[in-house]
C-alpha cells in the first residue's frame, strides 16, 4: 500500500533468456528495454553465452532445475506483470518454463522464439522448437518470430506477403492465437522501396504496420528489444496493439540511435523514453 505522496510500485517485467555478455541481446538487451519503459526488469539466465557483435562462438545451457531455481523466488517475492521468453535452448527448460507459467498463472507472455543468432549460429534444435511449439506457443499473448523464424516453424520459404498469411495461420494452429511476424529480412516486392513491415495477427484480423527500413549493420538485439517492448507495454496495461506499434516506434529509434561499436552487428541505442 502507498500513501498519497508516495508513487505506485514500477511494473515487473521478468525476462527467461540467454545472457548475451557484450550487452547486445538476450537479457541484457531486455533488462535495458523494460527500464526504458520505466518498468523494473528481472531476469533468469538459460544459457550462458559466448559472443560479441561478430558472432556466437559457443553456449553452456542451464539445466531446467537451475531455471526453476531462478524463476521461482522472483515470483514468490515480486508481483510479475508480464513475462518475456527468449533462447530457451532445451526441450526440459522449455517444458519446465511452461509448466512455471502455468503454475503462477502468467495471463501477458510474449515468446520469442529465437532459434538463430544474427550471425548464424543455431540456437536450439528440432526437440526444442517442437517442444515449444506444444508447451510454450498455447499460453502466449503473442508469439514474435521473424522471417527465419517463421519459416523455420512452419517450413514455408517466405517470398510474398501471401506467404507470410500462410506462416501465421500455421502458426495460428499450434494453438497461437496472437502472431506478430517481424518483416526486417523482407525484400518487398521488385522495383519497390525496402520497407521493414510487421505483420500482426490479432484472431482472425491481419494488421500490417508499416515501418522506415534502415539500412545498416547495427542489427544485433533488435529481435529481443522488439518483444521485450511489446512486454512492457502489455504489462503497463496497453492493449495487443498498441503495444506492438509502441514498440515498432521504439526499435526504430533506437536503430536511428545506435552507438555504432564493435567490428560487427552494432547493438541498438536504447534510451528511457518520456512518458
């Protein structure tokens, strides 16, 4: 309880992800993003992580009782208000993250289904994507994937917008109901200026939100801060929506504001926001 002079308790966010040690991505990344929204971010480590903006040169994953060991003091102490997912690199870390939303009646996750790193490294195998698509997927507010990603997930290569509808209704029938397919890797069509399109599917209702494509190398995080934003916003009470193109805004500039260091993908700029 407050009293009338004191400000209400911040927002929690809990992010379940890898730790990313040159601060591009994963929970580093996310912590940050929460912050920026003014919300207090927590974090639990799935997989240790050896990378700089170059590349992934290896990982050592948590096993599911350390993820557990993480993940429930935080909700026996914190009142969490939404949850991010990001790698979760195992079929029993997957099966153990789901089974802890449940428990704790999680109603706001968004889950990232990261299966590659920017630079190409492959960051879960066939047992656990197949695990989170029946574990994870049906207690998401939304599921985030990329291009990559989605083709991944449901085996369509993407050349069309057509084809991106035909991801998410795949996707859809995992028992998603919310799918947002991040358009960054998409071409466009021949002779048409390269724009950076999200393709959210709220139901039945296909949602384009149209964005400014950057060209440029600082890429690194972009993924993870576009969810972690989505994340935030759900938890301060903003509806599926609104969330997503708050965060579209947000991404864009911090794409515009990125500091433009290492000999490889540059992390994103992410600023604390006026609200």
């Amino acid at each position: 309880m407050t009293r009338p002079d004191e400000k209400p308790p911040p927002k929690v966010c809990l992010s379940i992800a890898g730790l990313d040690p040159s601060g591009g991505a994963g929970i580093l990344t996310d912590v940050k993003t929460f912050m920026a929204f003014g919300c207090y971010g927590a974090a639990a480590v799935t997989s240790v992580t050896f990378q700089n903006t170059v590349g992934v040169f290896g990982a050592e994953h948590q096993s599911a009782e350390s993820v557990r060991r993480q993940v429930e003091p935080i909700f026996d102490d914190l009142t969490v208000d939404a949850v991010k997912t990001g790698m979760l690199p195992t079929e029993e870390v997957i099966i153990e993250t789901a089974r802890m939303m449940r428990s704790y009646g999680v109603e706001k996750l968004v889950v990232d289904p990261v299966v590659r790193s920017t630079s190409g490294f492959d960051l879960i195998d066939n047992a656990a994507l197949r695990a989170m698509v029946e574990h994870l997927f049906p207690l998401a507010s939304v599921v985030t994937p990329n291009l990559p990603e989605a083709e991944r997930l449901t085996g369509i290569a993407i050349e069309t917008v057509e084809d991106i509808v035909e991801c998410a209704r795949i996707i859809r029938s995992f028992g998603v109901q919310n799918v947002l397919i991040k358009g960054g890797h998409f071409d466009g069509a021949k002779g048409e200026a390269r724009r950076a399109t999200d393709h959210l599917f709220i139901g039945e209702d296909h949602i384009a939100i149209d964005g400014e494509y950057h060209k440029t190398t600082a890429t690194h995080g972009t993924g993870c801060t576009m969810a972690a934003a989505i994340t935030a916003n759900l938890a301060l009470g903003e509806e599926l929506l609104k969330a997503v193109e708050i965060a579209k805004v947000f991404v864009n500039n911090a794409i515009r504001n990125a500091p433009m260091i290492g000999k490889g993908h540059s992390p994103i700029g992410i600023r604390p926001i006026s609200r």
